[in-house]
C-alpha cells in the first residue's frame, strides 16, 4: 500500500499507523498520548494530521493508512490545531518547571537547587552553585533588590524564604577557593514555564503544616522536568505560557512514592491513560468526563512495573535519585 505524506510517495508497511509512517521516514510527529510498543489510547490530539482526501483533522496515532490516502502534517492549520490541544492541556498541568525564585535571579543562579542542598546539608555543593554564579568572594546578594524573595511561592504561604540570608551563611562556611564550582549550573531565561496558578486557602494551609525544610522551601521546581515532553512540545509551539486559565483542581505539590524512587504527582497529570494501559492492576481511572482522575490504590503499587515512568509525557511520574 502507498499513501502520500506531504506530497511524497511512502509505501507503508504491515500494520504501521500514520505516525509511525511518519517517524519512518523523518517527519517529527509530536505526541504524548502514544509511545512506541506501549498500548495506547488516542486522547490529547497533539499528534494532528489533515487527511486531505476528505479534509479531516485525525490523530496519526491511532489512524491506519488506506490506499491513496493524501496526508498533510505541515501545514498553519494543522499546527494551529496541535498547539490548541498542547494549550488545553496545560491548562490541567499544575506546576513550575523551574522555580520562579530561579528564573529571576539576575546571575543566574539555581536557586532552588542551591537551597535544596542546604535543606539536606550538602553544604559544599551548595556552595559550588553559588560560585558558578557569582564572582566569590564578591557577594551579589549585597547589592540585589531580592527578586528571588518577591518571587518565592513561599510568601503566598506565609513568608518567603530568607534567600540572601542562607547565601551569606552558605558563602561564610567555607574558602571558596577550595570548593568547586558546579558545571551548567544557570538557568536559561528564555524557557517554557507552565502554569502551577494560585494556591487554594486549603492548600496553602497543608504546605503551611507539612513543609517543613531548613530553609523553608517549598520546592516547586518540577523533579521530572528534564524528561517532560510536554515542556519540549510547548517549547517546539512557541508557547511561552498557557493560553487558558487553569482548569484543574488537582491538589497542588502532593507527591506519593509510588515505591523506591518512583513517585507520583496528580497535579502534573494530563490523563492521557499510558500508566493505566501499560500496568496490570496498578494504575486506575476514576470517575469520568472532566472529573476523571488518574489513581494508584495502595493495594496496587507492588504491580507497577519498572520503568513506567519512562512512558509519562509529563513528569507527573518520575524518579527522584537524589
């Protein structure tokens, strides 16, 4: 059987769908909803083609060529259609990819991930992320107006956390002359950031009871950030923040280990249903339609099989190896 795809003849092969012609030949479909050999439903739409034989938009993941079939994957519209589904479902995605603290410090710094360190007393590397950053033993902090405080999701809270105050203890520790410097330790500015919206008076009385780091911190830069491919595909769609208010009513920051170093954040979840198909037993959905969750009854962790998190699009499931 042969179809055209953007004006090119692909003869396709057994059982092959739309996407997977597609992938076969070079074409960057995206997709979250789908991965190579897992079971798969079609549901978030980003993988979007135009079938111009009869003029339908169709998700290639799911769609099984036919003969003759004239296939459009390039074109305004059918971008535009993919980049409004990646918008919708941002708007379930409760998160900060990179903490706002770190994003707007004028040097650069990783300001979570330095304060990280504190709360666990890895002094040294804390102090390695501030050298990288600033010109030791000149403190940029003396003469900053603290964005980095004015930004910190902890002030919504309660009291932001004494950022430069930490610095000066972390820089007083040690000569900086014998720490190392950690390497690729700046956060890029010009970065998708997703929506993690306002905390609910519940929420900000939970974090209120239940953080309690040295530093205070709540941590909210995003641990499964780095293997997101919702992050990439916004960044690929030039979408710098989420066009929609934010819809969902997950509760914010609650992470469950799973078991090991798996754990699991609702929040981050778009429902797209590969950790439900893909494990025996383990994961679930609850109740349907907009109120649909996705769920790991306690009963059901021990069947979750390694690797899973490989197969989450949105770093709702990850690994934390710290």
């Amino acid at each position: 059987m042969q179809i055209e795809i953007n004006n090119i003849q692909v003869k396709i092969e057994d059982g092959e769908t739309i996407i997977e012609a597609c992938r076969r030949i070079g074409l960057d479909i995206p997709s979250l909803c789908w991965s190579k050999n897992a079971v798969h439903k079609s549901s978030c739409m980003v993988c979007a083609v135009r079938n111009l034989t009869n003029g339908q938009i169709i998700p290639s993941c799911t769609t099984l060529p036919t003969e003759g079939m004239h296939i459009d994957t390039e074109s305004d519209e059918v971008k535009g259609v993919r980049k409004m589904s990646l918008d919708l479902l941002l708007s379930d995605h409760r998160a900060d990819c990179e903490a706002p603290c770190s994003l707007v410090c004028p040097e650069g710094l990783d300001v979570e991930a330095m304060l990280n360190c504190y709360d666990k007393d890895k002094f040294e590397d804390a102090l390695g992320l501030i050298k990288h950053a600033f010109h030791l033993p000149v403190l940029a902090c003396d003469t900053c107006k603290a964005p980095c405080e004015k930004a910190c999701r902890r002030r919504n809270v309660d009291t932001a956390v004494s950022i430069r105050q930490i610095i000066k203890e972390i820089t007083e520790m040690f000569d900086a002359s014998e720490v190392k410097e950690v390497e690729n330790a700046v956060i890029e500015k010009k970065m998708f950031q997703s929506k993690l919206g306002r905390f609910t008076d519940g929420e900000k009385q939970r974090l209120k009871e239940t953080v309690s780091s040295k530093s205070s911190c709540l941590h909210c830069a995003c641990d499964g950030r780095s293997g997101c491919s919702l992050r990439q595909y916004a960044g690929d769609y030039q979408i710098k923040r989420p066009r929609y208010n934010m819809g969902s009513a997950m509760p914010v920051m609650t992470k469950e280990n799973i078991k090991g170093q798996l754990w699991f954040e609702q929040a981050k979840c778009i429902r797209c249903g590969l950790c439900v198909y893909n494990s025996n037993n383990g994961f679930t959905f609850k109740d349907r339609g907009f109120g649909m969750e996705v769920i790991l009854p306690e009963e059901n962790k021990s069947n979750v099989p390694e690797g899973i998190e490989s197969l989450c699009p949105t770093g709702a499931l990850y690994l934390n190896v710290d």
